[in-house]
C-alpha cells in the first residue's frame, strides 16, 4: 500500500506524480505568474491570457531538481535535465524576449503547516525567483473498521496552501524538520521559516561561506547562441538530515543544528547575552505560551502577589522566572557598591558614579518591570524581585520606573506594601498628588481596600480616596463624609476659613482646597460622571439614585459625630461649623455659593429627575403653568420627608429652596459668629456670607419663573432689589418675573419702590398696572387709582422704544372705556381728565394716535382741546394737532374719527390751521390751498401777502380773476430766488478758495454748503412748478394777452427763464465751477418747464417761438429740449401711423369674411304655393326644391304644440355640422353637402303673419345668419 511520490517541472508548469505502485501523473501546478518571479521585469502588454503564458514559460530555464517522498520516509533523489535545440532557442529569444536565469526548485517533506493541527501532511515546497509557494497534498479519510489490506491505492488530492515572496530569487530550498523551512537566496541570505505560524525565526549570512554550485547549459552548445548563459544552482549543495542542515562547501561540509528555545536562550546566556536571552524568552512566550495555554484564561488577568502556587504554573513559565532572577542577581551582585560610592564621594566623583549606579539599577528596573508585565508575573515582581531592589538600597529606583509603567496604563496593580513605601517615597519628594494619578490608572477592585483606604487617610489623598471608593466599593458618600471631616478641621484651624483668598481664585489654604475639591466631586456626580475621570456611570439608574443619596446626606441637619483622628481623637460634636445647624450645606456656601448652587442646578435642571411632591408645591402646581420639570414630578404624601424607600426620587425642590433660605438669608446672630474663635474668620464669615446672599438671590428667579418653587414676600423683595442693582441686569429678565409671579407673592408699594429706584421703566409700568387692576373698583382708593394710571402714562413716555412709546394710545383706550359698573365709570371720567392734561405729551409723542384718541373719546371738547393747544409751544402742538386731522393722516388710520373730527371743524379751525402752516411749514401753504377749499379767500389772501408766500399769494390772485397778476407775481419771485441762487454759489466759491488748503475744514464747509444749496434749488423748483401750475390751468381762458393770440402764458415762462442767463452772467473772476453750476440749475429749469409745455403747447407754435425770438442765439439752452421734443414727436407719428394700418388691415379683414358669408348663399328658382309649418326642404343645385318632411313637430310629445323658429334653426344647425363632419372623413359623395343640396326650413305662421297670404317666406339670409348661420 505504499505511494512513491515525486515532483517534475518544466519551463510552465510542476507535476505531482506518483512512481509506485505506478507511474501516474496526480497533478499540474502552474507556474507562478511573471511579475512574482521576477518584480523587475515589466511584462509586455498581450491580449489573450495565453500568449501571456507562453511568453513566460518561454523564458524560464529548462527545469531541474525532482524529489521523492514515501510513506516510510525513504528518499530517492532524481534528478532530470531537459535541453532545447539551438533553433528554437533562437526563435524564441527573436520572439519572446529576453530569458529568466531563474530555475525553479522543488522540495518534498512531511511537515506542520498553520491550520492543519498537529498532523504532518505532505508538503511540495516550490520556490521560481522571488515566489515561494506550498502544495498540500490530502489523502482521503480511512474508515475505522478498514485495514489498508485490500490493495486498493488512494490518491492524495492537492491544493495551493499558502505562498509568500522572498526579498531576492531563491537558488536553494530544503526542509528542515517538521515546522520548519530553509531557503538561500541570490544575496547569499539564509534563512529560516516557521511554517505553522509563518514567520521568520533566523536570517544568516552565507556570503563567507563558498557553497558549491552547479551550472547548467539551457542549450547544446553555448557558443551557438550569441547571449545564452548557464543557469546555477545551489540545491544540491544544501541537504537536511535528523534535524540538521548540511552545507556542502568548497572546502569541506558544514553543519547546521536548529537548536530548541531553551537551548538557544542557554547559549545566549553563557555567552553573557542576558538581554537578547531575556528578549528571545519574551517573543517565545508572546509567539508559544500566551498564544496558546493563554486561551483557557481571560487576556486581562494578571498573577498578583500571594495569588499564584507553583502548581498553577506552568513549566515553561517557572523556567523563565528563574531566568529573569538569575539575571537581577548577577546585575545587583555587579552594580557599584557603597563603598566604591564613598571613595569616589571623597575624590570628587560621587556625582558620575552616582548618576552610574542609578542608571544602572534604572535600567534593571525597567528590564524587570516589563518582563514581569508581559508574562503577567506580578506576584514575582512585588515578590522576590521587590525585595532584591529594597535590600540592594534602590527602591526608590524601582519606585519611579514603576511609576512610569502606571502613569501609562501598563500596570494596573500595586501590592500593599508596595503602595506603602511609594506613598513615602512620594511624600518624601514632596509630590504626594503622585500618588493620587497613579490612582487613576489602577484597578481598584484588585485593591487591598483595608491598607489603600488607611494609608489615603493617613497621607490626606482625598482625590484618591474618593476614586478608590467610588470605583472600587461603588460608595460615593463615605468618603464625602471624610472629606468633610477635613474640611471642618481646617475650618478649626487657625489659619482655616479667615485665610485671604488669592485675586486669580487658586486655593490657597486647606479650607478652599478640600472644599473646591467636595464641590468638584458633587458636580462629577450630579452630572452622571465618575470622578474624577469623567467617564459616564453605568447604568443610567445608578445616576438617579446616587444623586438621591448626595441630597439625603447633604441635608442632614446635624452633621454625624467626627471621626477620630491621630492629632484630636477626643474632638467634641458640638464645635465650629459642625455644630451649626445643616453643615454639609452651610460649609459648601462658604466656599463658594455660585458653584455651588450651579451644581443644584445641574440636578435641579434636568428634565429627567423625579422630585417628590408636597401640598405647598401642589398649590404651586395650580397657580403657576406647568412645565416640563413639574410634570415629571410625582405626589408623595410624606411632603417633606426624605428615606431611602423612594425609589430615587429626590426631596421636593421647594424643600431645597427653604432650607437654603433658612442658611444664607438668616441673621449674623451671635449664635452663629461664635463659632469662630478667631476674629479675622468672623470678618471673613460675613463677607463670604453677603456674597452667597447675592448668589442665591441670582439663583432663585430662574425657578420662580418656571412656577416650581415658592419665596416669601420679603425674600421676594430681596430678589428685585438684586436684580435691580446687579450690573448687566435687564428689564425684560424683571418683567418676566414680575409676569410669572402671582400678586400675593410680593409687597406691591416696596418692589415698585425699588424698580422705580432703579428707572427700570417697564418694571414700574408693569406694577403700575397692577395696582390700576387692584383699586380700580374701590371707591376709597380712587386716589391711589388715578397716581398708577398717571404713572403708568409716564413709563411710556419715557421710554427709550419710540415704538413702545406709542402704546399709551392703546392703554389709555382700553382704561378709558372700559367697565360698565358706576365704580367703572366713575374711574373711567377721572382717567380721561387726566388724558386731557397729558394730550400735549401725547401730541408730541404721536399726533396722529393722538387726534385718533380725541376723535373716540373727545368730539364734543374739540373746541375746548385746540383752544387749549394753541398756548403751548407757540401752537406748535395745536398746529401738529390739526395737521394730523386735516392733511389727512388721520384718515388713513381711522376714517370714522377723521370724519368725525372735520365735521365738528369750522373755518375759524382752518384759518387758524393756515395761520400756523403760515408760521412754521410756509412751503406747504401753496399745497394746502390747491387741494382744500375750506379756507376764507380773502382772509387767505391777507395771510399770504402779510407773510410773503408767492406761490400762495399767486393762486389766490388767479381764483380771484387776476390772473396776470398772479403771473408777474411768480415770475418776480422766481427771479429773486435766482438772484439768491447765484449768490449762494458765488459765496460758496469763494469760502472754498480761501479754505482750499484746510482738508478737514473743507470737508465740513463743503457738506453745509451743500445742504444749503439744495434747500434752494428745491424752493425754486417749487416756485417754478406752481407758475407751471398756473399755466397749465389757464391755457384754454387766456390764449390772448395783449391783443396777442397764442398760449402767451407758457411763452412768458419761457422768456424769462431764457433771459436769466444773461442776469446770472459770471462775473470775470468766477471759477469754472461755479459758472458749470448755474449753467446746469437753468437747464434743469427750462427741462423741467419744456415737459410740461409739450402737453399743452402745439410743436408748431413752440418751434415757432424759439427760432423768431431767438433767432440771433446759438440755442445751446433749448438743444437738449427740441432733440427730445423732436424725437417724441417722432415716435408719436410712429405709433400713429401703425394704429391706421392695423385699422385698414381689420377694415379689409372684415370686407372679406362678409363677402364668403355672402356668397355661401344658394338660388331658388320655384317654391310651393303651400307649404306645412316647419318642413324641411332640399334645394338642388338647379333651384328645385324637394320636400323631405312635411308636418314635423320636433321638441313636442304630440305634434301639436308648434316649434319656434329659433328651435328649427338649431336642428338645421346640428344637421348640417353632422354632415360637413362625415364629408370631412370622406363618407359622403361630392363637393357639397348631400350631393350639393341645401337643406332649409320654414318659418311658422306666427312669424310670417304680417306678410301677404299669397307669399310663403323660404329664408331670409340676414335672419338665417342672426339665428345661427349656414355652415
């Protein structure tokens, strides 16, 4: 039953073949692709997969080496050489390229391979250039009750195992052992593989040692072909027998023996190579030990001290503890004593042996520390090796390195008196917080709590105290109980809370120390965070109940009995701070109150805490809105009550908030002061305590707003008056407060004192409304009723938001109208006598609002009012008053005041209206004038002329009849203001040369030079637009002016316009500038007055004028004018032209649709003398008619009842869009409509009546088409 196997290759491909019990080829590996044989070479760029493989193949060398393999372990070596004939060589080498000198090398062996288990299986090894590859070959599983003896031979299966690339083409390939393979490579590097986990466990250098080789000639002759080279090859030269290798070497064989783990690590060793043999010891355990026995235990676990028995070792890992101990001894038994120590001190040289020695054991540390760590031998570390390092007199040594190692997270376990000499060395350099961050990066469930708790007591580590027991013991209020233990002993002290804080807020003494770090530890808490990491807790329960927890232990109200303690273990309870009622909270809000209340607020704040509830929030529940915090609550009966069966619920916030009032808001007594011995700690108690007043009165409006909790009316008043008197404090944060706040919550006359105090307007309005609402149906308090409205009108009014301002109007509407009751109404006539006598404020504020509230409210008084207005502010008021009513603004807002008020006003109201436009708007006279017609003309007239308003005074003369007079007045006037113009700019020119060189003077001189010009420029365009204001209304009544015929108005504007020029002429030393500027105002002058002519004046008569009267002038002036006028006219006479041609298109149009209408008509040459109402007959072509039905009643049930003509016609109608529709599809024969015959019908009776007997009506065409048309 035995199978020889052996393994050919040629130039593509390797066989499996089996030679006994018969030759049989099992299996064709092909080659390895080009690019990993040979990663230099670029393969050319082919089509087909298999000219890529040919091309390959082709340039391999001619294959060699064959092994032979057997189930018994007997070997034949083969060895076969397969040779080209020199032509073919020739051909290809024209063909296909350049030839490999890689010969590929097969090796056969029974070996372990990674994921075959602990059976060796048969292994073809094959390595061609730089590729490596394993073929594994499987025999088929043999069944139990099968002997092997009946002669029939299984062949194994194969398959590709695994392959990898060496760095350079291999040239030799063996196995050695079972897990184990040997390869050299061009660059003479030896090296060795671990097959079963695939890595490299040796690399040596074979360059010195002149192997044997063999050349081999890939062609008969050399010489024959130009370029050909033999192929060498080095696998005979290397052979592997019983776990040796041996090289055959020029001079003579070599051997080489793979030595086992230990013996490796021994020979290292001996040879004094401590650290590479402590290295190769730990890459054996990492790669054998805790790769494979380390699966049965959990990755993390460690052997601390006291933990571990030699039993549950293992041999391998005793034999590396004795290693690593062998080598602590030598290296301490070796390290400089100290007596070489004090002889180098006495010659001056301590210093170098000193930093000698510590680097020494620095080192030694290290070594230990890490190979303890990685084989997880902390019991060996804290053991033997601890105490080698402490009775060498280098702990501290020791201690440090350690530190390290924790600080990185690579040692998470310190033994008990390991802990105890590090905590002293740490005291000792005076860095003991060292400690506390070794801590952090510790495992306090591994931790001896009993020592580690003692010695943190000891040394006063709070911050590691409170890790280990949060972490360790998940008891998050023991060690705030230690805490503040310390924290009332500082306070004891001399030097405790009287201390002065530093300005940049670091603590100085223990008492700020050990309070910020209780206040830290509380916000860790109350926030969901372990402390002091900041890592969240799990799970999220334990959140709800530790903050349950923190809040029963902070509002103890007696604090428990103090620990005892090394210095005072006979303290008394009833002393300092302790002895004071609710202490754990009291010594909080000493430290600092904000934080700590900004801590409450983290619990107080979250939607998903749970409160209990009591009757006194219930009521608050009822009064206040409810928000998301409330309703999350939940009724409890116990109220006040607080025990540990609450499901996590924590005390009701109103509880906390009275609790906190009865400490911070209550009198210094002397009770409490006494407390402290030392005067300075009074002093500071006070100041501390004044600061948390201030915070706790910031801390309570946000929840007094939210209606959760409730104060008392003088806490209340406190609250304001902080408020009020806190910098960056708003108005809006008081309203909202006074707004969410219910009546009976606060003393109304002492927080209106208060705000007003503070000239928070809106505040003071708030509660001036208020107190309005509460006395406005109290008779007795009518007084104080009528001072809140009165007030409340000063607020608005005062107010820095003109658009809050305004709503006074609103207010005093509401106030005044309403109630219907007799207190009401009686409250009501008193308001509005107060708004009679702020009406002027309220004028100025708005006049517009203000003529609206007289308008609802005032009608009857209006003579009264205006009376009155007209003696403040020299009737500016009325004035305002009256403009709003007239001008019409009013009417705008509310068309019924408005026409209320214009009914109720007389012509002595508008006269008195123009008398004050007269004084303080005399440019809005004209307007006024040329829009109303409620004004006395004479006393109009009087007005203007008195005040001097041309344009006004001009169209009163014109409605009078004069109007020439009014003309020559305008223009007179309109010279004036050109004069005064020209004056202005000259003076203008003149400033800006004598301050030419002073920029910044400049600047100004310019902006109000400016200003000043526009206002005049927009006084003479004014004047200008009423003169064309007045020809315009006058063209058609005055086209003769001294027996002149033409629109001789327009005419004299123009002339006077015209002749101005040469009146403004510049004078000789006038700039530029000012000579481009009036040239450019009379411009915009005759622009402006030709725009306004073209409408009213023909092109004739205007073309006319300019060219006879200016005739001898260059028309520079009326240029720009006649272009534009030309070009309007122009496209006047387009638009002109194209309305007649679309007219003439839709005349023609229409001509011609009456014209087919006309000609659809067909002749009648005979019709019957009698005819039957409503028969339908056909016309022929020839004029023949043919009766189709006689006697028809359409649209009746009977026939008897007659159809209308109307009726018929739409039958007819119906009949004939049916057939032009068939002929359209081309059903029907012919040209026309059944066969070109038409279809009519008569007329009845009724309709025919007024004509002769004798005559029967056949169609009249205008009636046909009037009915519906032929079609």
């Amino acid at each position: 039953n035995k199978i020889v196997l052996i393994a050919l290759s040629s130039a593509r491909s390797s066989f499996a073949i089996s030679v006994v019990p018969k030759v049989n080829v099992l299996h064709r590996w092909a080659g390895p692709a080009l690019d990993r044989i040979d990663p230099s070479i670029e393969i050319p760029k082919v089509e087909e997969e298999d000219d890529k493989s040919s091309i390959a193949s082709s340039n391999y060398a001619s294959s060699y080496a064959t092994s032979s393999a057997s189930t018994n372990y007997a070997s034949t070596y083969i060895s076969t050489s397969t040779y080209q004939t020199t032509e073919n060589r020739k051909k290809e080498v024209q063909n296909k390229g350049p030839e490999l000198p890689f010969l590929p090398i097969l090796s056969w062996g029974w070996a372990l391979v990674s994921g075959g288990g602990h059976a060796v299986s048969p292994i073809l090894a094959r390595a061609w250039g730089c590729s490596l590859q394993f073929l594994r070959a499987s025999f088929p599983p043999r069944d139990e009750n099968d002997d092997g003896d009946d002669g029939v031979i299984h062949n194994p299966a194969f398959g590709l195992h695994d392959e990898f690339n060496a760095s350079s083409p291999v040239v030799a390939l063996n196995w050695l052992g079972k897990r184990s393979l040997v390869y050299l490579t061009m660059t003479n590097e030896f090296t060795l593989i671990d097959t079963v986990i695939m890595t490299m466990q040796e690399r040596l250098d074979f360059s010195g040692m002149k192997l044997v080789y063999a050349e081999f000639a890939l062609s008969s002759s050399n010489s024959q072909l130009s370029g050909a080279a033999a192929r060498t090859t080095f696998m005979n030269s290397i052979r592997s027998n019983d776990n040796r290798l041996l090289i055959l070497c020029q001079e003579g064989i070599k051997q080489i023996t793979v030595m086992g783990m230990r013996e490796q690590i021994k020979s290292l060793e001996d040879g004094g190579q401590w650290l590479e043999a402590l290295a190769l010891a730990l890459d054996h355990y990492e790669s054998s030990i805790s790769s494979q026995e380390d699966r049965r235990r959990s990755p993390t676990s460690m052997r601390y001290a006291g933990t571990m028995t030699s039993s549950s070792l293992t041999e391998d890992e005793i034999w590396m503890a004795e290693l690593l101990m062998r080598y602590l001894t030598l290296a301490i038994d070796n390290a400089p004593e100290s007596s070489q120590l004090e002889i180098s001190y006495a010659s001056g040289k301590a210093s170098s042996q000193m930093n000698f020695a510590q680097s020494h054991f620095e080192m030694l540390s290290g070594v230990c520390i890490e190979f303890s760590v990685v084989t997880r031998r902390l019991d060996l570390l804290f053991g033997p090796i601890f105490r080698c390092f402490y009775e060498a007199r280098f702990i501290n040594v020791f201690l440090d390195v350690m530190e390290t190692y924790v600080l990185n997270d690579k040692l998470t376990y310190i033994a008990p008196e390991a802990m105890v000499m590090f905590v002293a060395h740490c005291r000792d350099m005076k860095e003991l917080s060292m400690v506390e961050r070794c801590l952090l990066h510790m495992d306090c469930s591994l931790m001896d709590f009993d020592s580690i708790l003692t010695l943190l007591k000891k040394n006063s580590l709070y911050t590691g105290l409170l890790h280990v027991y949060s972490s360790g013991l998940d008891d998050y209020v023991s060690p705030l109980e230690i805490l503040f233990d310390a924290i009332f002993e500082s306070v004891d002290e001399s030097e405790g809370i009287h201390a002065e804080r530093r300005s940049d807020g670091a603590p100085k003494s223990k008492f700020e120390q050990y309070g910020y770090k209780a206040l830290l530890y509380l916000k860790y808490c109350f926030e969901g965070k372990s402390f002091p990491k900041g890592s969240a807790l799990a799970p999220e329960e334990r959140v709800q109940t530790l903050r349950q927890e923190l809040f029963t232990f902070l509002l103890t109200e007696t604090a428990s009995p103090p620990r005892p303690s090394a210095n005072m273990p006979h303290r008394p309870v009833s002393r300092g701070v302790r002895s004071l009622p609710y202490p754990y909270l009291r010594v909080l809000i000493l430290i600092d109150a904000k934080a700590f209340l900004d801590c409450l607020a983290i619990v107080l704040d979250d939607p998903a805490a749970q409160f209990l509830e009591n009757a006194r929030e219930s009521h608050l529940a009822v009064d206040y809105a409810p928000d998301m915090l409330l309703e999350r609550e939940h009724s409890d009966e116990s109220g006040l009550e607080i025990s540990g069966l609450n499901n996590g619920k924590l005390p009701n916030r109103q509880r906390i908030v009275d609790t906190l009032s009865s400490i911070i808001m209550a009198d210094l007594s002397s009770e409490i002061t006494s407390s402290f011995r030392h005067s300075d700690s009074k002093k500071q108690f006070m100041l501390l305590s004044f600061k948390a007043k201030d915070a706790f009165l910031d801390f309570l409006p946000k929840y007094l707003k939210l209606g959760v909790v409730q104060t008392s009316t003088s806490l209340t008043t406190e609250i304001f008056k902080r408020m009020c008197s806190k910098s960056g404090s708003s108005e809006s944060e008081i309203v909202s407060l006074l707004q969410a706040l219910p009546r009976s919550s606060y003393e109304l006359d002492e927080v209106l004192r208060t705000i007003e105090q503070a000239k928070s307007t809106r505040g003071s309005l708030f509660l001036h409304k208020v107190g309005v609402s509460m006395t406005l149906d109290r008779p007795d308090m009518s007084d104080k009723c009528q001072h809140h409205f009165n007030r409340s009108i000063d607020c608005y009014l005062i107010d820095k938001d003109e658009e809050f301002r305004k709503g006074v109007f609103a207010y005093v509407m509401k106030e005044c109208s309403s109630g219907n009751s007799n207190e009401a109404s009686s409250s009501s006539r008193y308001f509005r006598g107060i708004v009679l006598r702020r009406l002027p404020e309220l004028i100025k504020l708005d006049a517009d609002h203000a003529a609206q509230l007289v308008g609802e409210m005032f009608v009857g008084k209006l003579n009264m009012i205006i009376s009155s207005l007209e003696k403040m502010d020299s009737g500016r008021v009325a004035y305002s008053f009256l403009d709003a009513v007239i001008s019409g603004k009013l009417n705008k807002m509310d068309t019924v005041a408005s026409q209320e008020l214009l009914a109720n006003l007389t012509s002595n109201h508008h006269h008195k209206y123009l008398t004050l436009m007269a004084n303080f708007q005399p440019d809005r006279v004209y307007q006024y004038l040329s829009t109303n017609q409620s004004y006395r003309l004479k006393d109009a007239l009087e007005l203007c002329q008195k005040r001097k308003i041309a344009d006004a005074s001009a169209y009163l003369l014109e409605r009078m009849g004069d109007v020439s007079g009014a003309l020559q007045l305008m223009l007179q006037t309109l010279d004036t203001r050109l004069v005064t113009l020209r004056n202005i700019f000259l003076e203008n020119d003149a400033k800006s040369q004598s301050f030419g060189s002073r920029r910044a003077f400049n600047t100004k001189l310019s902006t109000l030079q400016n200003e000043v010009t526009e206002k005049e420029k927009n006084s003479l365009k004014q004047i200008l637009s009423a003169v064309l204001d007045l020809c315009e209304r006058n063209k058609n009544d005055h086209v003769t002016l001294e027996n002149e015929r033409g629109p001789l108005l327009w005419f004299h504007v123009l002339d006077r316009l015209v002749n101005a020029k040469s009146m403004l002429r510049d004078p000789k030393d006038s700039s530029q500038h000012l000579s481009a500027s009036i040239s450019t105002m009379l411009s915009e002058l005759l622009l402006m007055t030709m725009q306004r002519m073209m409408p009213n004046v023909s092109l004739y008569d205007l073309l006319h004028k300019i060219t006879k009267d200016h005739a001898q002038s260059d028309l520079g002036e009326f240029r720009e004018m006649l272009v534009s006028m030309l070009k309007t006219y122009s496209s006047e006479l387009d638009v002109c032209s194209n309305a007649v041609d679309v007219m003439y298109h839709d005349i023609s149009h229409m001509s011609m649709e009456k014209k087919r209408l006309k000609v659809q008509g067909s002749l009648v040459q005979e019709c019957p003398e009698r005819m039957t109402n409503h028969a339908v007959v056909t016309v022929t072509p020839s004029g023949k008619w043919e009766a189709v039905n006689q006697g028809i009643a359409l649209g009746t049930q009977s026939g008897s009842r007659r159809m209308s003509a109307r009726h018929a016609a739409s039958v007819l109608k119906n009949r004939r869009r049916k057939h032009s529709s068939a002929m359209k599809r081309g059903i029907g024969g012919g040209s026309g409509g059944n066969g070109g015959k038409l279809s009519l019908m008569t007329a009845f009776e009724g309709e025919s009546s007024m004509m002769d007997s004798d005559h029967h009506l056949v169609g009249c065409l205008s009636d046909a088409q009037h009915v519906g048309g032929f079609y």
